[in-house]
C-alpha cells in the first residue's frame, strides 16, 4: 500500500513538472520581438532646407522650409501589402510635401501623402496592381522632372509589370488616375500607358534604356483650372465666355502627351556615370507643344563621403505638360521656360545627406529674363 502511494506521488509530480515544463516552453522570451513586426515596417525621412530666390522685377525672398514624411508599410498577405504615408505640405500646389516656417510659430499641417494597396501575385512574378493615392508609377528618366514632380502621388489605380530576364529588364506600365470629379460636367481623368527596355551589356559595367509614354488628359479645354482659379502653371488659357462674365480662366488647349526617353550608363572604376535624355510633345496643342531636357550624373551617394553630380538643361514650351504636374522649383514651377540645373549631394553618415542645387532659368521663352534659385538640403532617413 505504501509503494503505490509512493508511485501515485511521483507520477503526479512527473505530470505536474512536464506539464509546467511545456507552459514555460510556450510562453516567449523576455527579448522576443512581437509578432506583428514581422509584417510592419515603418519609414520616414526628415528634409531642412534653405532657399534663396531671386526673379526679375520681385523682392528677393529667403526662406527656410522643411518637409517630414512618416509611413507604414504593412504585409497583409504573402501577396498582399498596404501602405499609409502622412507628411507636411502647404496649399500652395498637390506636388510639394515643403512647409516653410515663420506665421509666428503656428502648429503646422500633416496632411494624407500616401494609401495604397499593392497586390503582387506569386504566380505572375514582377507584376504589380496599386491603388489608391499611389507613388508615381510611371518611369522617370535619371529621376528628372519634365512630366512630373518627385513629391507627386496620383489617385486611383495602375497595373505594372517589371523583371529581370538575364541581361534584359523589360516594363510595361498602364494606370487610371482622377484628376478632377465633376457633379455635372465630365470628370478629368489622367489615362497613361508607358513600356520600356533596360539593357545591360559589358558584364554589368554599361546598361542602356529606352522607353516611350502617352499620356491622356480627359476634359481639360474649356475647363477650369486644376487646383488655381487665377494660376496656369505656364499653360495657355482663355476667359470663360459664358455669362455672367467672371472672369474664370479656362485650359486653351487639351493635353495627349506622347513622351521618349533614353539613357546610357555604367560605372568607371566602381563610379557610377549616366547621360540622359528626355522629349515630349502634346499632340492636343496647335503651337508651343514640345519640352525637352539632356543631362548628364556621376557618382553616387551610398556611403559617407561619397559625392554625387548632376546637370539638366530643358526647354519647355507653355502647352507641352500640364504646368501644376511638373517640377515645382524650376521657373517656380511653370512652363514656358528654358534653363539650367546643377546638384550636388554628400553623402555624411549612413543615412544623412547634405545636398545643394541651383536653377539658373529663363522665362518666359518669346521675352526672357532671369530666374535663380538656390537650395541647401540637409536630409536624413530612418
């Protein structure tokens, strides 16, 4: 009797410790990660800049500006991703996240810059569905801005494809943007399709790119203007006729963007090099239709020290993009304009950059006169 009492004990304490055992074993360790960082990854990046602008016939203006940007990048599904991005931003135009200081201190505004969803199947490796207030999908040659602004972020939804196929690299991209929903009149849409090839030859050291786009404005002439009631952006206009005479300026002309580009580059001893060039016509337009730019980089920032160069000159005429789309810094953000533009950027820690850039632009092109701006950017990202 005493014996199965004893072996009843020491049964119920070997039950007793491999159950606590396996309890202990479950439960996760102090310095354990959660499990939701495996599919949230958060980014951001901070910029201040000082700027000096100089115009014919205006006062001089130095300003400091700076822009932040916070954003959440989520893996939903294996497949599946969603992204949600707030930033600074002023009223002045939908391309730029810049806030400059001063109105005595005042709070300042974070406003939606990014919300998209980005599907990319397993079974169709390098294609992607997005939508929502997405990045710009379409290919900007060497990153310049004839078409397009950096900071702009269309709305609605884009279908792209990109791989590698050895040496090869192929793209194709088509989107659907809204650019102005109207109650009563048709709505504007932004209808684009761009398709290009990347080529590598030399073992890597020499690559070559060659793309077109066409880019399809609905329902601008005869239409009030995007965003501004008073400013064009460089773009030809006229009075609406319609009575009362209010004097609402309307888009002169429609906007089929046709657009080619090419680059060649390489490396020179591990230094990265590109020549650039870049042409657009709009087919909507009777006159002043074409922009173009060449340009020329070399280096790249990656680790500290590291220097980079940059040189664009452009021309474009007052019809050939949509002017509140384009650059925002060059001519202050118009068409209708010809001139130069130099970066440089010094690369001073993993992730801290110093980088200055200069415009020395004219404008209008029938009567120019000088326009200069300078920028000093000190930027960094987490």
């Amino acid at each position: 009797m005493i014996r199965s009492r004893r072996f009843r004990r020491a049964l119920t304490l070997f039950f007793a410790v491999a159950l606590l055992g396996g309890s202990a074993r479950a439960e996760p360790q102090q310095d354990e990660a959660p499990s939701w960082t495996d599919r949230i990854e958060i980014r951001g990046d901070f910029r201040y800049r000082i700027e000096l602008i100089d115009q014919e016939d205006e006062n001089f203006r130095h300003r400091h500006r700076i822009r932040a940007r916070f954003g959440v990048h989520a893996r939903i599904l294996d497949d599946l991703d969603a992204v949600i991005q707030v930033g600074t931003g002023n009223d002045d135009t939908p391309v730029s996240n810049n806030q400059t200081l001063g109105d005595a201190f005042s709070s300042k505004p974070i406003w939606l810059d990014l919300a998209y969803f980005d599907w990319h199947p397993a079974f169709a490796e390098g294609l992607h569905l997005v939508g929502g207030k997405v990045k710009n999908p379409f290919y900007r040659v060497a990153r310049t801005e004839l078409q397009w602004d950096p900071d702009l972020n269309p709305e609605g939804l884009a279908l792209g494809f990109r791989r590698d196929f050895g040496p090869v690299q192929p793209f194709v991209q088509a989107g659907a943007f809204w650019m102005e929903e109207r109650s009563e009149d048709p709505d504007s849409w932004l209808l684009g399709v761009q398709g290009g090839l990347k080529s590598t030859l030399a073992d890597g050291l020499v690559y070559v790119l060659a793309g077109t786009s066409y880019m399809h404005f609905t329902a601008m002439k005869g239409y009030e203007l995007f965003w501004s009631s008073t400013d064009s952006f460089g773009n030809s206009t006229v009075t609406d006729p319609e009575p009362p005479p209010d004097g609402t300026l309307l888009y002169a002309n429609d906007f089929h963007e046709v657009n080619v580009f090419a680059e060649v580059g390489g490396k020179i001893d591990r230094l990265p090099w590109s020549v650039f060039a870049d042409w657009v016509t709009n087919t909507a337009a009777d006159e002043d239709d074409v922009g173009w730019l060449v340009g020329g980089s070399l280096g790249k920032c990656r680790e500290p020290f590291d220097i980079a160069l940059r040189y664009i000159y452009r021309d474009i005429e007052k019809d050939a993009v949509v002017g509140i789309l384009n650059d925002s810094d060059f001519n202050h953000g118009s068409t209708d304009s010809k001139g130069h533009e130099i970066n440089f950027a010094l690369q001073l820690a993993k992730r801290v950059v110093f980088a200055a850039t200069y415009f020395y632009n004219h404008a209008p092109l029938e009567d120019p006169e000088p326009y200069h701006r300078a920028q000093f950017d000190l930027k960094m990202r987490f």
